[in-house]
C-alpha cells in the first residue's frame, strides 16, 4: 500500500467498510473483534475529525466542512464534547469531557483555514508559507 496521500483507498475503505455509523467514523468494527468488550460502541469522535483531515488532505473540502460541522453541532451547551457519540440515541457517551476530542476538534478547524500546505504554513517558516502560495 502506497504512504501518500493520493491514494487514498483507506479513506474509501473506511466510508464503505462498517467503519461509518450516521456518518461518524468508528474506532473499529466490534461486532468482528474479540477485545472482551460488547460490541457497539459509539463513533470515537477523535476518528471523525481524522477523517475530515483526510478529506481535506485529499482536495474533498466540502465534505470536511459538512463532517466538521456536524462534528461541531454535537458540542452540548458549554461547547464540551465527549470521546464518543451514539448515533442511535443521538447523544454523547464516554468519557466527558474528553480532551483527545477537544484536541482534534482544534486541528481540523485549522487544517480546514489553511486547507493550502497545512504543514508549511503551521511550521512558521514564512519562507515555506511563502512557497506555498
């Protein structure tokens, strides 16, 4: 399997594969895996950003900006997030807060404003930043 990012088969194994649940991305499929916990967990948020970073990362930008917001959308009334969501119920669950999504939630913000040579311009080179333009 090729690194870069122009083949980007795990993206659409991961949107074909049961690895989206309502449009967020799970963890890992736990129906198929003995890990000695039941099956069903909810979508792990953090999976979900990860998975609008790769669409930005692969000139999908619309589809980053519509998972990101719904991504958002799920922040309860303080702006707080959970490590997972059940789209079944349509609520948070896990542990709360989780920073790790907090964390992601960050990143894909930035990565989504600077969708041009996101490495470069976070680097604070300006000569790269320069580069990219």
């Amino acid at each position: 399997m090729s690194s870069r990012i122009e083949d980007y088969a795990l993206i659409g194994d991961c949107e074909t594969a049961a690895l989206l649940h309502g449009g967020f991305a799970l963890r890992y499929d736990t129906a198929a895996t003995d890990d000695g916990l039941p099956p069903g967990e909810g979508a792990f948020l953090p999976c979900s950003f990860w998975l609008a970073d790769a669409y930005v990362l692969i000139g999908r930008p619309a589809d980053a900006q519509r998972l990101f917001e719904r991504l958002v959308g799920l922040c309860n009334d303080v702006g707080l997030l959970a490590e997972e969501y059940d789209a079944g119920a349509q609520r948070l669950v896990g542990n709360f807060p989780q920073a790790f999504s907090h964390i992601a939630l960050v990143n894909t913000a930035n990565n989504i404003a600077h969708a041009t040579k996101p490495c470069e311009q976070r680097s604070g080179n300006a000569r790269l930043a320069e580069a990219a333009e």
